[in-house]
C-alpha cells in the first residue's frame, strides 16, 4: 500500500480514507499486542503518504501526531547507551529501524505539511497530550523545532503570533505538572520547548522579538503568575542570552531590576519568606537554587556579550549589593553552596567587575567583598577568597589599584583560625605576587 500511494500520488487520494484510518489503528495498538515489524511497516506507509500526498493529510493531522509522539513507540530515542544500541542491534534490528524512521517521518510532517495547518494541528495534540500523556510533550516539540527552522521568512511572519500563544502555554508546564515527583519529565520537556523556541527567536527581528520578550516578562513577574514561572522564565532567558550573545543584551536592561529583587529574595540571610511558597520546603529550597543558577548565569552571559555600555552607573549600583551579599547565602546546604560559588557566583562577580571597567566602580565593588572576610561563618570568609581570587585573575595588572585597602584584610586571614580559609588566603596571595612579581610580605 505505501508503495501504491508513493507510486500513484494524486490518483491515490480517494483511497486515502479507507488507508490511513486501518494505519492509525495499527499504530494504536499498545505494546503488548504489537508486532515490531507491522509497526514499520505502519510507519513507512505514514512516510510514504506524507511524501507524496502532504496536503491531503489533514482530516488525520491530530492523531498521526499523538502516535509519532507516542513514547511507547519513541522510547529510548534518545537515551541509549552505545552497549545498549549493540544489544538491541543483536536483538532486533527492526526495533533500530523503526526509531530511524519515525525520526525520518516526523521531520517529513515538519518539513512537507503546510506551516498553518501544522501549527494549528500541533496546537490541538499538545492540548490533548498535556495532561494525560505528558510524555508526549518532548517529542512534539522536537517536532514543532523541525517545522520553525523549515519555515520561510514571510511563514514566520504570518504565524509567529499563533506559535508564540503555543509556546506561552507550554511554558506552563511546569506548573501544570508541579506537584507530580517525576522531576525528570518535567526538567527534559521544558528543554525541549526551550530548544523550539531557540529556533523561533533566531528567526525573528529585534522589533518582532522586543515585544514577545516584554510579553514573556509580564507573564512571569505579574503579581498574580505562579511562582514556577520565573523558574522556566529564567531558565529561558539563559538559554536565549547562549543563543543571541550581544543582541540579548539589547533586551536584558529590562529584567536588571527583577534580577535584583529576585537575589535578595532567594537570600535566606535576608528573609526567611520561600520564594516558592506554593509547593513542599524541601522542593522550595531546590527550586530556589536552580532559579539562582539560572539567573546568575543570565547575568553572567549578559555581563561577558557587553559591548553596548549594558552596566551603566545606575545597573551597576542596580546589582551590586544583592550580588555581593549572595556571598552569605547558604541556600541548599554546605553541598550546594560551594557548587553555586565555583560555577555560578564567583565567575558572574568576576564578570561583573570586568564589565564594570574601571577603578571607580572596582573600588566599592571590592571593599563589599572584604567586608565578607570578617563574617561570623568561615564558608563566607572562604567564599569572599574565591571570589577576590575570581576579581584577580579576571582583571589582572588592573588588580593592583585595589591592593592598598585588600592588604590590611588578607593580613586578618592569613591567621584565620579556619585552616581551609587559611590556605586560602595563602593561595591568593601568591596569585598576587606571580603578577607583581615581588614578595607581598612587607606590606603586611
């Protein structure tokens, strides 16, 4: 029958109605009574029709799409290991067939269905899928990715409207999905709408994209939004900063003060309210520390692709203070806090003197940090090192301009009763004087 369809093309359209129903229903069978090797032969006929006959696809658009997002068919796409793939191959070379295949089908419905049936389709499977077999969502929007990157300047144009109503909605995902443990799901779908709107974004001008951008702020930060959203919003924004390198930096002046506020928010130093107060405590913390995570790496992206004057005088004293105080932040645990100082915090602050550019601003910037050495807490105190060693490296010979008031600090902690800030204080030090090229014993 695939080969008939591929075959005669046009004159195979009044069989469709009877062919496609009997395929879908093949399709539909659960695992335990499938056959492998029916099932590929399903899908190549699928293949075959959306070839030769994509516009006539239509009436059955919504259900080929649940079955080619259906995991029991797409499980394991892309999660195998290689000793895996060799026993499957052993196994059933028909099984490594059909996922070939249902990856080659999906990219012929991206690429052949017309953009304004497509879109509209996926619209009404995602609605479908969302709540009972949210598993599906990821491939969907594999799909949706293939279809926007397909799509000509004018289609997008035409529909960037009805695909960014699309991705508004499954931005809530997460929310929609928020009190299930499957962390997991939740985590790679959002990646997955993340990647499909990466390949919306890339498309579009600066003046289509500043009001999505304005529209995705006020989305994530009214008053009466869930919480969550900021956790994808920020996730988002990192992921788009990647992307566009300097041209998100023409956008980033509009969530400065939000990242400010949302520092000292998650600053339990500060305030004992969760950021997240509607779900468990335990949950709260982990939230709160990803949303960190993602905020400081916005920023930090924002802060290296500046080369429009992005930290001006007022962004600078904006972010200063919350930044430096997340020196004292010990959200998550001891565990957490060293992995968010040496991936996160300490290379943003180090950015951030870099962007800030000269003495005037390193100055204050700098004191703020020693004033963390003489914290109660050592985890401060070795954490306002690493990030005095982060000021270091990043500026260099520059450094040396902030050495007089550094000294008098450093002279405290090389007799810390914390032998771990100790070697510390002992390791910046001799950092320091490998550029000054002298001993800095006898300024102490």
């Amino acid at each position: 029958m695939a080969e008939v369809v591929s075959g005669l093309k046009a004159h195979a359209i009044p069989f469709l109605p009877q062919l496609m129903p009997s395929v879908l229903k093949l399709l539909k069978r659960t695992e335990k009574d499938r056959n492998s090797l029916l099932t590929l032969c399903g899908v190549t006929a699928l293949c075959k029709a959306t070839e030769a006959l994509p516009h006539f696809l239509s009436p059955y658009l919504v259900d080929i799409l649940i079955q080619v997002s259906s995991p029991s068919l797409t499980q394991d796409e892309d999660s195998e290991t290689q000793q895996e793939q060799v026993e499957v191959t052993k196994h059933s070379s028909v099984d490594t067939q059909l996922k070939d295949r249902l990856i080659s089908l999906r990219k012929e419905l991206a690429c052949n269905i017309s953009p304004r049936v497509l879109i509209s389709a996926v619209t009404e499977c995602y609605h479908k899928v969302v709540t009972k077999h949210k598993e599906c969502v990821a491939t969907l929007m594999i799909l949706l990715a293939d279809c926007v990157s397909s799509m000509k300047k004018e289609d997008i144009k035409t529909y960037q409207s009805n695909l960014f109503d699309l991705f508004l909605e499954a931005f809530d995902f997460r929310v929609q999905h928020n009190q299930e443990d499957d962390e997991g799901i939740v985590d790679k779908t959002e990646g997955r709408v993340i990647e499909a709107f990466l390949c919306l974004v890339v498309k579009l001008s600066e003046a289509s994209f500043r009001p999505m951008f304005l529209r995705l702020i006020d989305w994530a930060t009214r008053s009466s939004s869930n919480k969550e959203r900021l956790l994808v919003f920020y996730r988002l924004c990192d992921s788009v900063a990647a992307k566009l390198k300097g041209l998100f930096v023409l956008f980033a002046g509009y969530i400065v003060k939000s990242c400010a506020s949302l520092l000292d928010a998650t600053n339990i130093s500060k305030t004992e309210e969760s950021v997240f107060p509607d779900v468990a405590k335990d949950k709260g913390v982990q939230q709160a520390c990803l949303l960190l995570n993602y905020l400081l790496d916005c920023l930090h992206k924002c802060l290296m692709y500046d080369t429009h004057g992005f930290l001006d005088s007022d962004r600078f004293q904006c972010l200063m203070q919350p930044l430096v105080d997340q020196i004292e932040n010990p959200l998550g645990g001891e565990a957490e806090f060293k992995e968010r100082l040496s991936s996160h915090l300490a290379p943003c602050l180090a950015q951030f003197a870099v962007a800030a550019g000269n003495d005037a601003q390193w100055k204050p910037l700098n004191y703020q940090v020693l004033l963390k050495t003489r914290h109660s807490s050592a985890q401060v105190r070795f954490a306002a090192l690493k990030v005095l060693e982060g000021f270091h490296a990043r500026l260099g010979e520059d450094f040396m301009v902030l050495l007089p008031e550094t000294i008098p600090f450093l002279a405290e902690l090389m007799e810390d009763e914390c032998f771990e800030v100790e070697q510390q204080c002992q390791h910046v030090i001799s950092e320091i004087e490998q550029v000054l090229g002298e001993p800095l014993q006898k300024y102490f």
